[in-house]
C-alpha cells in the first residue's frame, strides 16, 4: 500500500505528462472561459468531449495548481479527504476532473473551501446534473461554468488558422458587415457543410468521429446516467436508446409519450425524468412550446443536442435544420417553439423565425433562417451566421 507522498508523485508524474501532450493549437472560447475563471471556487461543467479536461490541464500549467481526475484508480489506494488536505497544504489550489466519481463530494468540497480560504478550488463534470445535487451547500460558494460544443466559427479557426469576427446577435444590422467581412475570407458554405457532419468536438482532428460519437452517446447511456437517476434499469436504458432512434428517424421531433410508455411499460413520470436526466446530460434538447413551461414534460419540440448526431446515427437529416438552431440560440436568449407552425417555427426574444431551405417563405415571421444562401437579404439569415456567435 502506498503512502499519500507516493501516491501525490504518481498523481504529478500523470499530471506533467498530459500537460506536456496539450494540444498547440486550442478552442477559440477557452480565451472566453478563462475571462470566466476569476472565482475560488468554480463548477465547470459541460458535454463528454468539448476539450473540458483540455483547457483544465492548461490552466493548471498556467495557476501552478494541482490537477486529478476523479476516476483514477490511485486515488483509491487512500483517504480522499487526506489527500486533497495534503494537496492543499502544498499547492495554491487543485482541480477535481469527472467529478461525479466521487461519493459525497459535496460536504467535502465544501470543508476543504471554508477550512482553506486562501486557495482555490475548482471542479468538472460532465453534466450539469451532478452538479445541481450537491449545491445545497455550495451555490452560494461556487460559481458554474458551461462550455459549449464548438462552434462553426471555432471549427474554421481548426482548419484554416483564421479567427474570423463573432457575430453575437445575427438579427442585428451590424451582422450583414460581418457576413460580408468573413465571406471576404472564406468559402463558409463549404465549411459549414462539413461542420454540421463532424466538426462540433475538438476530436474530429483525431479521426474516427463517428465511432467517438458513438462512444460517448454510449458513456452518457450506460455510464453517466445511471449515476443521476434512482432505481435505472435495462428497461430504462431501452427507453433511451428508442427516444435517440425515434428522434433520429422521425421527421416530426416529438415523441408520443401514451405509445412509448405502454411499448416500454413505464409510467409517464418515470417517462418524463429519463427525458429530463437525457438533456441535462447532453443528449437531447426540449423546447418548450410559447409560453408553456412545466417542471416535466415532453416540451413543443424535441431535438438531438448535437446537430453531428443526425449523421452519426444515419437518420433524418431534415431536422438538422431546427436543431442546429436550438443548439446555437438555446443559451443565447428566450427559446420556445411557436404555438402556431402557420406563422413561424420558434420564438427567439419575442421575434419569429421561419427555418427552411432554398425557396422557403416568410409566413408572418419576422426572419427566415436558410442554410442555402451565404449572405443575408432583407429579413432573411444565412444560418452559417448563428455559428459565429461564439
């Protein structure tokens, strides 16, 4: 058995190791997210594969800090408590990767905060959910921090070199001279193209997209899940799987909660929370229809989080459209699906859009949002342009 000083060395050498194979070229928003980074104590949290443990690993190079993931088995060989207080004792501060391996975490991290004030403690999960359950005690000490799946203005950046303008609110005036500034620069139809099929986690670079992909929809299934939700069985994991196939197949994104329940045998509250658990964990996104909004419920619309996962799973490419605009708008303002489909298909801020195609009409929207024109004419957008927000 080791002793905690062995352990520590062990912890360092893994540590030196990954910091030394950090990638040279790194994600456009780590810039923003480091701006982000001023607080003691910080809850990082974030989809499986968005480069979390990456842009870690460089702030720990950076502050001096001591960096270990919750799921490495020498942490096991002793007392996580003696651990981090020895850790502690000797480094400004330590970051807590995969953080939902812990048990009790929460009580924990919090006695380490108030027992040691002048270091820094920061933490990372995979989802927001293992967060929530043990922030009782440390919302009103720890601030939580989102990263983003990549944006197509990052995915540019990954294959060109170039940083290219934001556009952060593409319904502005101001965005037609950006579009034409970035057009200048490149051809961002192409771009967006392939984006849309494999460019949307930093390890596109690395080959293979669509077997990871597959791989993490598997993790957040069978490995991540079981951790947030009580009493989840084969059952339960069948159900999942059925809504990502329905999804993925469906030309309406929605599922009929009555069939699905009496195919699966379950009731429509377990149906709700494995719903709840699946986007909270970064496999679908609900929009609640105009107005409506319900603690548990199958929502106006239902889309795949990750606009990559329609091709992953060879499904419906038709909705591509409506989810890659959920997933770029969803944190950027007031989201819901549009009571009446006569007029529009979502309301964003009080204004409706329209999403479509080459050909496709305004109804009564105030802006249509088409993936087939590379420039915005009057009241319509280009929806490359909803990439570049960040």
């Amino acid at each position: 058995m080791m002793d905690i000083d062995q352990i520590i060395e062990k912890l360092e050498i893994r540590m030196k190791r990954m910091i030394t194979f950090l990638p040279e070229k790194k994600r456009l928003y780590f810039e923003e997210l480091k701006k982000q980074f001023t607080s003691r104590g910080i809850l990082l949290c974030g989809p499986r594969g968005t480069g979390k443990t990456t842009f870690l690993l460089f702030m720990a190079k950076e502050k001096g800090f001591f960096y270990i993931s919750a799921d490495d088995p020498l942490i096991l060989q002793c007392s996580f408590y003696d651990l981090i207080e020895k850790i502690l004792n000797e480094y400004p501060g330590v970051i807590v990767d995969e953080l939902h391996f812990l048990k009790n975490w929460g009580s924990t991290i919090k006695s380490f905060y108030d027992a040691f004030p002048n270091k820094t403690i920061w933490l990372s999960d995979s989802s927001s959910i293992v967060l929530r359950k043990s922030l009782t005690d440390l919302s009103r000490r720890f601030v939580i921090i989102n990263l983003p799946l990549m944006s197509l203005r990052e995915y540019v950046y990954f294959e060109t070199g170039k940083i290219l303008p934001k556009i952060e609110n593409p319904f502005e005036l101001e965005s037609m001279k950006l579009s034409s500034e970035i057009l200048r620069e490149v051809d961002i139809l192409q771009y967006f193209k392939s984006y849309k099929e494999n460019g949307t986690r930093p390890f596109y670079l690395e080959g293979n997209f669509k077997e990871r992909m597959m791989n993490i929809i598997e993790k957040i299934i069978y490995y991540d899940i079981p951790y947030f939700v009580e009493r989840v069985n084969e059952n339960h994991f069948g159900v999942m799987r059925a809504i990502l196939s329905h999804l993925a197949y469906s030309k309406i994104p929605t599922i009929n909660v009555e069939s699905m329940c009496r195919d699966w045998g379950i009731s429509k509250p377990k149906l709700y929370q494995l719903l709840h658990v699946m986007q909270k964990a970064g496999l679908i996104n609900i929009v609640e229809k105009e107005g409506i909004s319900k603690p548990y419920s199958k929502g106006g619309k239902i889309f795949l989080s990750d606009p990559t996962m329609y091709r992953v799973l060879e499904g419906e490419i038709g909705n591509i459209r409506e989810a890659f605009l959920v997933f770029a708008l969803k944190e950027r303002g007031r989201l819901w699906a549009a009571r009446d489909e006569r007029k529009g298909d979502f309301i964003f801020n009080e204004k409706t859009l329209e999403i479509g195609g080459i050909g496709k009409k305004s109804k009564d929207s105030n802006y249509v949002v088409r993936d087939d024109i590379d420039i915005p004419v009057k009241n319509i957008i280009p929806m490359w342009m909803l990439g570049m927000i960040w």
